[in-house]
C-alpha cells in the first residue's frame, strides 16, 4: 500500500488545480498575475495523480520538524544529485531496495511508458537500457524493459526512525522542501548536472507532512527516498 504524503489545504488546492494541466496551459497561468500559480505551495509536487496526497487533518500534532532553522538537523534531509533524472530499475549507483521505498512513498513514475526517459538518465546513474518495439506492432514507439523507478528531485530522509520514538502512529513529521529555481523552473539547467541541489537562500519552500504510522511500515524507516519535487519541463516531453 503506498504512503500518504499531507499537505495543507493551499497547497492541495494547488495540486488539484495544475493536475491536469499540459506544460503550456500551466506555464501560460504565470502571463497574468490573477492566476499565476508558480508560487503557491503545491506547485513543485510531483502530479497529484501519482502521489498518495491528502490534507493535513486540523487536528494533526505535529511531533517533529526536519528543516532550515528546525530544532532536529537538517542535514538528515538531502537531495541527492545521484537520485535526480530518470532512475531506471538496474542503475549502478542506488541505495539498498531504492525501488521497493521510493515506490512505497511516491507511487510510479509519470514518464513510466516513455521511451526518451532513457536519454536523460543522470550521468551518475546512467547505463544502457534496452528498447523495444511494442508487441504485436512493429511501427509503434519503442518501449524500455527495464522499469523507470524515479524522476524528479527525489528526497533523501537518514534516521527517520530515531525521531518516531515514543510517539504515537498518528503523530506527523513535517519536512519542509526549499525550492532551487534552477533546478525546477522553465529553464532548469541546474537538474542534469551534476551541481549540488542548494538547500538554503531559497525565496520558496514546499511543506509536506507524513505520519510516524507510515514511517514505521516502510520498506527501512532510516531512510525514506521519496520522488516529490518536479520541474517544469517534466510533462514537455523531456527537456532540449
């Protein structure tokens, strides 16, 4: 069963509403002011369609913080640049049941039948996946064997389970995500490289919140990988 990530109701209202929207109906929002949504919490979630997303209950106790200027280190929480592209099942840099957690927290890919997620594998994970033709139909787009697990920005979460002690299956811990304009925006030129994910000076941060219940029947509670954050050009058809 795959984990619920919460949100607050801005911020789901946002998802909702970009959800089902092309590259060019979201992106043309920002042209007038009203309805330009580039800033609102929600808007760099992975496609509300994939995650297991819902609102953070008004009664939710917030047990513990992972962020900037949070009492629990921030440096627990990372965005690895390994884990940062088109990760495919048989990558030669992943961590130990990468697929069974990143599955267990984010859902599939939303590329997963996609053919041109094979030409932006990050250089430090890439390997040669094999194509091939669709069954039965010779003429049809290319097909990868082997399974695009990830993405996006995929989040890396050590040590989880230290902060879930004595605190109770419905008690949440919020994360909170800075946004790095270069890795998400119209021109992320930022995400194929192999430059460091800044996670400080940003003007922007998502805030998502998971339970300790969930935490405690993941795949490994001490380390959660969950592909959350997504640039723009990620429904474009890939990136030029």
């Amino acid at each position: 069963m795959q984990a619920t990530i919460y949100v607050t109701q801005e911020a789901m209202a946002t998802a909702l509403a970009i959800r089902d929207l092309d590259y060019y109906a979201r992106v043309s929002l920002s042209d007038d002011p009203e309805h330009d949504l580039s800033a609102s919490p929600g808007y760099y979630l992975k496609n509300a369609s994939k995650l297991n997303l819902a609102i953070l209950p008004d009664a939710a106790h917030i047990a513990a913080t992972l962020g900037p200027d949070s009492p629990a280190p921030f440096a627990s929480v990372s965005m690895p640049t390994n884990l940062r592209g088109c990760i495919f099942e048989k990558a030669p840099n992943l961590p130990d049941r990468y697929a069974d957690i990143v599955t267990f927290w984010s859902g599939e890919a939303l590329n997963v039948n996609d053919s041109r997620a094979v030409h932006f594998q990050p250089c430090l994970n890439a390997y040669l996946v094999e194509l091939r033709p669709p069954a039965d139909d010779d003429e049809g787009e290319p097909v990868a064997v082997d399974r695009l697990l990830s993405e996006g920005i995929v989040i890396s979460i050590v040590g989880a389970a230290a902060l879930t002690e004595g605190l109770k299956p419905d008690d949440f811990i919020e994360i909170i995500l800075p946004i790095d304009q270069s890795m998400v925006g119209v021109e992320p030129d930022g995400f194929q490289s192999t430059t460091p994910y800044q996670l400080d000076d940003s003007t922007h941060a998502e805030r998502i919140f998971v339970t300790v219940a969930d935490i405690r029947r993941s795949p490994d509670p001490n380390n959660i990988l969950i592909d959350i954050l997504r640039h723009e050009l990620l429904d474009y058809g890939y990136w030029y």
